[in-house]
C-alpha cells in the first residue's frame, strides 16, 4: 500500500539510568477525508486506514505503522507530534462498530448500538492518536507495530476534525527478548526482501549488524514420515536443480532427538535449533494431521465462538518465543504468538502414494509446463450469504482493480489485461456445482470464492464431486488453479466440525491431492467471518491483501503471499479476537515455494558454453532477462548459482567437479518458462567427443518427421569434439536399446575430428521400432565413441508415438430414410455418423473402419470406411448406413460392433449400442454398456 511520508532517523543517544534510548521519528500524512453517510450516521476514512475498535465503539480510521526497529532493543513508548488541525463542517455520528459473524451464522443481527459510555460523554475520543503497539521480531530484526489516527471526535457535540500529518516518535530500549532473538539473525536475501516488503523504514536494514555472509544454507526443508522420503526427495531435486536448496528430512527422527510438550512442540524446536544453521526460508509439513500434528491456537471472537483448537501451521513458522508464555491450555492467547514469521509455511494433506504422486505432478506441470497464453485468467465465485441480502459477489468485486472501499486501498487482478469470469449469485441467481464444472476445467488460474462452507463441502460441491471428470483440468489442456476461500471448515485438516465431532477428509486435501484441480488451496480450518450488509469482513481483509501482495507489492511466491496478507494485518490486531481467529486459520494447502504465474509464460534467450571441465571454477551464462537465478547442478546437487546482471550471470562453482559425467545448467525467472540444458563434464585435457545432436529421417514410412510404431529409422548423428585436441580415427557404435527396438545398421567410422568441431554422417545408423511400442515410449541410446586411444560414452533419446482410437459418439441423420427428427425409429433407414477419437500421440495411416451388427432388428447396408491418415490428438467423423426393422420393439438398444485396422498391424474394436425409438438413457450410471479393445 502506498502512504505519502517523511522518514526521519534520529539517533539521539540519552544516558539514563545506564541504558541507551535510540528514538525513531517517522510522519505520516492525511488529507481528503471521505465522509460516507449510512442512515442516520456517518464512517470517515483516509486513504490506507482501516477501523478498528470494539463494536458499539466509534468507527475510528486508523493507520498502520511498520517500523525497523534499532538492533536487540524494542518499543518502549510512544509520543505523538500533530500537524495542523482540521475541523470538519457539519454535525456527525460516527457508525459504530457492528458485530462479526461467522459466515455460517444464519440468526438475525442485531444492530450494535452505540456505546452510551463513549457517545454520551463531552470528550475527545479516541484519548489517545495511536493504539496495538507491539514489538515482533523477524530473523533478529526487531519490528514495531502500531496503528495511528488523525481523527479527534467529541460524540456530544457532534465535531469531527482531523490533523493533517502525524509524527510518530518511537522510544526504544534494550529488551531480552529483542536479545533472545539474535540467535536467528542471518545474512540472508530472502529475509531483506522480506523486509523491504514489510516495513516503512527499509533504509534502517543496513544499521544492522550481521554474522558473516554463508553460502550454504539450505532455502526449503521438507518433513515426511519415512515411508513417504522417497517421493518426497522427488520434489527436492526438482527444486535444487531449480536453485532452490532443498532437503527432505525425517519427522520420526526429528520426534526421536527432540524434547518438547508434545509433537508440535518437538517440531517447532527442532525448527528453532536448525534455522540459525540452515537458515531455511521455506517449510513443507509433508503429511496430515494423523501424521504430522498440528498445534491448535486459541482465539476468542466473543458470542460463544472461543475456540482452543484452531490448527494453525503458522506456529510452526513463527520461532520467537513458545507461543504459550503463562502455560495454560491457551496457546496464542494476545500477545504470546510470533506473527511475524522466519518461515513461509505450507501442508500437502494425503491417504497414499497415488494422492502424493498427483500433488507432485501439478507442481511440476504449474511450474514448468503450463499452458502458457491461459495464465492471466481469474475466476470469481460469490454466493448469497445472508438474505438481508448480504452478496459474495460484493465481497469478491473487490478483489478485481484498485478498490479503496473501507479506507485501504489494495490492487487486485487487474481487470484490463487479465481474463475474468464471475459466477454470482447476485447477477444470475443460484448457480450450481453444474455451472461451475467446466469453469473449473477451463483453469482459471486464480479463483477466488466467498460462500457457504463445511469440512466435506465448498464452492456448492461435496467431497464426492470432487472428481477428475467433473473438474478437467489436466494441466494440459488448461492449467491447474491456485483456490482462496473465504468458507467455513472447508481447510479443516484435523477433520473436526462444528460440533467437536470428526468426520471425513477436508475438502482442501481433496481438491489438492486429485490429478486435476488445484495445484494449491488457501482455505479456513474453522469459520470464515463477514459482516452482515457490509463487505468490512475479517477474513476479506485478508483476502484483499492477499491478491495486493501479487498484484500491488509484486510479491510471487505462495508462501509470502500468505503470511504478507497476514503481516499487513498487524497494526490493527485489537482485542477484537476475531482478526486473531482469521489470522491463525488460513492456512495454504500446497508448495509454499510455488511461483504463482502473474504474466502469460515467455522464454528466455540463454547461452553459455557446452561444456564444463574438472575442477573448473566459474562458469559464465548470458541471458536476456536480469534478475535470473543461473544454478549448476550435478546429480540434482547445487555446486553453483548467481543472479543474472546486465545480461550475464558468472557462476562461482564452490563445489567443482572431481569426474567425468553430466551437469545441468537451469536458469529461472519469475514468468519465464525454465531453461534447462544438460551438458558435459570433461577433462580439461586432451581430446573428448560426445553425440552433439541427432536427426531422424523416417522416409520410409509416413514421412511425419516422428519416430512412429513400425517404421523403418536413419539416424544421423553429430559428432562434436569438445575437448582441446584432435581425435583420430573416431569409430562410433550404437549397441542395442531396448526391446521395442532392433539396431540394423550400428557402426560408422569418423575419421580425424578436430578439436572444437562437428563431424555428421547422414543416416550413418538405422534402427526399427517394433509395432507394440507404447504411446511416447522413450529410446534411449547409448554412444560409445573410440578413438586410438580414448573411450567416450553419450547419450540421447527419442520418443515414440502410437495412435489410440476409440469409440466417441454417433449422431443420425435420418432426412432420406425416415421422418428427419434426427432419431432412429422402427422402420427407418438413416445414415449413422460415428466420431472416432485418436488420443495417442501416433498417427494411423490407410485407416480401414468396419461397422457391423449381429442384432436381427439391426441392418448395416454400408459398413466400411477409409481414411488415408487418422492425426493424432484429433477426432474424425465416419459415415455408415444402417436399417431398422419395421419390427423392432420401441425403446430398444441394438448393439453394433467396430473394427479399425490400418498400417503396421495396427487395430481396435468394439462394441456401442444404438437407440431405437423412445427416449432411454444409459449413461447416468457409468459407462453404460460400450466397451473397447485393441492391440494398443
């Protein structure tokens, strides 16, 4: 958010009774009050405030105040200087403050009636311009917060004024736990950039004393049982070649070689022991709650809504302190909880293997392989919320744009370069999980909802329509989606309800964990809150500036979306405990190092040298985008990374390599698809030659420029010397690869290559596919190359391609023989037209169709078809001619029998039934009775 300010450091170092005191003076400025009329009352607002206060109270605009604080000390009070003062015309009753209530509360409100303590008094309120002065402490840096207002109002004589500065003077002094907080002081970019987010005086970053500069710690730390390790380490290489330094660890070891209360105890102190030596940024509880335990909060919203367990991981993420100061059953009562976290926090929620094996699948697609001109896309979901009528529509339109509606100003999706859908209530009436399947699958990647929730239960679906074919998104064919609610239980981990009773899966871990879906969800483990006729809710406060964070600060990754959206909250965490409650309870359901796509994807122009030798140092990669990470990876270990600048990245390998074999070079930027190359390592002597590039040529099959099933393959290889001498007399070999293939020609002499150059033979090398190849089989082919004196071993591949055809659909065209109402009826003759779909990759050439039927109420007079070539990944449409006997009951299915055949001994068959007469349906069930073979 952006705030007009003076920021004015003085160092005023005052001996009293031993102890430095450092002042910090920061102004801020305030002018064009909006006055809104509401009855017979009135709400003042300034740009970027907020009210807060107590129901019944004045609606008092408070602004938020962020500021560094000087090294190991806190706030120790706080004076005020005010500018000129403004006095409003006119004769004003501030609103007061109206109750919060769950958005599952279906009573009637009762409107709150101003306090008669406060508004019958003949004084200025608030007594004092500023209120929440909290210190909280990020990585050793100490933060104060407090929130400020330019308004004076006297409710007896109705006088509304305002100053138009404030200056805040901030006294500090030495605190423990200002010192406590020293032990998890790093030099760390990651947290800079956290600050420089965070707080209005970045330019105090630099006061701070740090520890000497490491390059080992470790970014993302992942905790699993020990059965999941395996999968999980997946995932840690992907982000280590990425340069994201990752390490999976093992909760059960972590249980075994930590004391604590509890679990959650246990790992949060493990966390609190290794943060000083890792300095990990990002945090993955790999598991559910019967496998990793959460640790319920405390927080009490009034109204009979105190709730001891709310399963909050951000306790986990916060490292200051215990969270339990006075050791009661309250855990993060108001002012025991770290709010400013070291950690960015996330959960994968799951029962098995498969549920883990999709999670990974869509963060690797989301990532690497999106669809990449649908990114800019948004989906908005409102449903009514109360019948005053309160709209989730409302709340929603203020995620879209600038909206500056309650007196801060957040940035949303922005509306002229993004595509938005809306499903509201509110424009078209009750919609229903019917309408929103296929805008689900569409894979707008953002949605956004607000309405009626339950642990088994959102966005009007129930865990059960959870499917992959109600939501088709494949990451594919559209992208996977990033979901925020602002529904009730819906992120109810623990399973709990309600009630205290616990029931099923959690709609999160379901909409996470199927192949489709949502890459992440950003949902509530207990009751979401609004506010009845007004969108002043608590939880949309978050959600505003949840998409500000993207949007408005440029913030990308998912984890410091989050907690940003949390951190702007704090300067207005009264003793309102609903914000308290909204605090805790949003938790993300996913990858918290997800970089959330803001643009459509664009490639990288990149270039940099093919090899690399033993024990070389640095590495030089060019690139046409500032600000990339360049990361060299060995054997998915990170042995070097640095920044692109001015178009070139020189990397300083700390850990050069000691053998022969492969590295990678990855290069990443925020919406840029990765670049990913892999290349040699080799001696930084002598002669070395490797399989540069390979060509195919499969004339003498279809001519498709692919490696079908069947074909007869040339292969021309490149053969490149990349070391510093000539090699002589170079024999290259290719032995045999797999069992789909068969080698016909292996062997090709190269003669002298010299240093530094490219010898091609073309279709020096011939192989056959068999015809059972499997749909994108992949080849891969040893090269040994021999020289004199040297042995050289490369490698590269291919991918095979096979069409799958199946049955589809039919439609009937019964103009010429029947009565034309398109429906085949007793008596009839009429053309069937039958869609055969190819969803293989592969295509089928000299494609032969034969429809057929054994039902003696059934005739086809015209049964054969011919195509020359079926394309992969397309549908075709076959004409045949079918009769129907003037006998044939009505309401019948006849059943017809397919059978395809084409080139290289390619076939499928089936069976489909054909309606006769009246209307039945077959499909609500399933499958009916259609059924397909093959030999594919």
């Amino acid at each position: 958010m952006k705030v007009t300010k003076v920021t004015k450091v003085i160092f005023l170092f005052i001996m009293l009774v031993g102890v430095n005191l450092l002042a910090l003076t920061e102004t801020y400025y305030f002018d064009n009050p909006q006055i809104d009329k509401e009855g017979e009352y009135q709400i003042v607002t300034f740009e970027n405030t907020a009210i807060i206060g107590n129901v019944s109270e004045p609606s008092i605009p408070y602004r938020g105040v962020k500021l560094l604080l000087p090294q190991v000390e806190e706030i120790t009070g706080i004076t005020i200087n005010k500018g000129e003062r403004i006095t409003i015309p006119g004769s004003f009753t501030l609103k007061p403050i109206q109750r919060k209530v769950p958005f599952s509360m279906d009573k009637d409100v009762v409107f709150a009636e101003p306090n008669p303590e406060i508004y019958q008094q003949d004084n200025i309120y608030p007594e004092e311009n500023y209120a929440n002065v909290t210190t909280q402490y990020l990585s050793g840096y100490s933060i104060g917060f407090l929130a400020i207002t330019p308004i004076e109002y006297n409710p007896v004589k109705k006088e509304l004024s305002y100053y138009k500065s404030i200056t805040v003077n901030v006294q500090t002094g030495y605190s423990k736990n200002a010192a406590d907080a020293q032990k998890f002081l790093i030099d760390k970019k990651e947290v800079r950039e956290h600050l420089e987010k965070l707080v209005d005086n970045p330019n105090m970053i630099a006061t701070y004393q740090l520890p000497e500069n490491r390059d080992d710690y470790y970014d993302y730390l992942i905790v699993t049982k020990n059965a999941h390790i395996d999968k999980f380490q997946g995932l840690a290489d992907f982000y280590n070649v990425r340069g994201i330094k990752t390490i999976v660890v093992s909760y059960e070891y972590i249980l075994d070689n930590y004391t604590g209360l509890d679990n959650p105890d246990k790992l949060r102190n493990y966390f609190v022991d290794k943060y000083p030596e890792y300095g990990m940024t990002y945090v993955l509880l790999a598991g559910d709650d019967d496998e990793i335990q959460h640790r319920g909060l405390y927080a009490n919203p009034g109204y009979g809504y105190e709730d001891y367990d709310i399963p909050a991981d951000i306790y986990f993420a916060g490292l200051d302190g215990n969270w339990n100061e006075d050791g009661d059953n309250k855990w993060g009562e108001i002012g025991e909880g770290d709010l400013v976290t070291e950690l960015y926090i996330g959960r994968l929620c799951f029962n098995n293997d498969t549920e883990i094996d999709n999670f990974l699948n869509k963060v690797y697609m989301y990532s690497e392989t999106p669809v990449a001109d649908e990114l800019k896309s948004a989906l908005f979901l409102g449903e009514l919320l109360w019948s005053d009528p309160t709209w989730g529509g409302d709340y929603m339109d203020e995620l879209i744009g600038t909206c500056s509606t309650h007196g801060y100003t957040t940035t949303g999706v922005p509306p002229l370069i993004w595509t938005i859908e809306k499903l509201y209530d509110r424009d078209i009436g009750e919609w229903s999980k019917y309408d929103l399947y296929p805008l689900l699958t569409q894979g707008y990647q953002l949605v956004n909802h607000l309405g009626h929730s339950y642990v088994d239960y959102n966005m009007r679906m129930y865990n059960p329509d959870i499917t992959n074919a109600n939501i088709g998104n494949n990451g594919t064919n559209h992208n996977f989606f990033i979901d925020y609610t602002q529904g009730c239980y819906c992120g109810s981990f623990d399973n709990r309800d309600d009630s205290g009773n616990y029931m099923c899966d959690c709609f999160a871990e379901k909409l996470t964990t199927i192949e489709n879906g949502a890459v992440a969800a950003i949902m509530n483990s207990r009751y979401g809150w609004g506010q009845h006729s007004s969108t002043d809710g608590p939880n949309q406060y978050y959600h505003r500036q949840f998409v500000d964070a993207i949007f408005g600060e440029d913030i990308y990754k998912l984890g410091h979306i989050n907690q940003d959206s949390k951190e702007d909250v704090i300067p207005f965490l009264s003793n309102e405990g609903v914000m308290y409650w909204c605090y805790y309870e949003i938790n993300i359901f996913g990858d918290p190092a997800l970089d959330v796509w803001t643009d459509n994807a664009q490639n990288m122009v990149v270039s940099h040298n093919p090899t690399l030798f033993i024990g070389q140092t640095q590495f030089q990669v060019n690139c046409n985008v500032d600000g990339a990470l360049v990361t060299l990876s060995i054997d998915n270990e990170i042995i070097g990374r640095e920044y692109v600048s001015g178009g070139t990245a020189t990397v300083n390998i700390f850990n050069p390599p000691t053998a022969l074999g492969q590295a990678t070079v990855c290069v990443t930027a925020h919406n840029y698809l990765p670049y990913k190359q892999i290349i040699d390592v080799i001696p930084n002597e002598g002669p070395y030659v490797v399989c540069s590039a390979h060509q195919i040529d499969d004339s003498a099959g279809n001519n498709n420029g692919l490696v079908d099933f069947g074909e007869d393959i040339g292969l021309s290889l490149e053969m490149s010397n990349v070391g510093i001498q000539n090699a002589d007399n170079v024999d290259v070999t290719i032995p045999s690869a797999d069992q789909y293939v068969v080698i016909t020609d292996n062997t090709e002499n190269y003669g002298t290559i010299l240093a530094e150059n490219s010898v091609t033979i073309t279709n020096g090398f011939a192989f056959t596919v068999s015809d059972d190849v499997p749909d994108f089989h992949n080849i891969l082919f040893n090269v040994q190359a021999v020289s004199d004196t040297f042995v050289w071993e490369s490698h590269f591949s291919v991918i095979c391609h096979r069409p799958a055809i199946s049955f589809d659909s039919y439609d009937i065209d019964d103009s010429v023989g029947g009565n034309g109402n398109g429906l085949l009826e007793p008596g009839e003759g009429a053309d069937i037209i039958i869609t055969f779909e190819n969803s293989g990759s592969g295509q089928a050439d000299n494609v032969d169709i034969i429809l057929s039927t054994v039902d003696p109420y059934l005739t086809v007079t015209q049964g054969n078809a011919n195509i020359p070539l079926f394309a992969g990944e397309t549908s075709e449409n076959f004409t045949f001619h079918i009769e129907v006997s003037i006998l044939c009951p009505d309401s019948y299915s006849a059943q017809a029998l397919w059978n395809i055949s084409a080139n290289n001994n390619y076939s499928e068959q089936g069976v489909f039934n054909i309606r006769i007469g009246g209307f039945f349906d077959d499909i609500e069930s399933g499958e009916g009775e259609w059924t397909h073979a093959g030999n594919g």
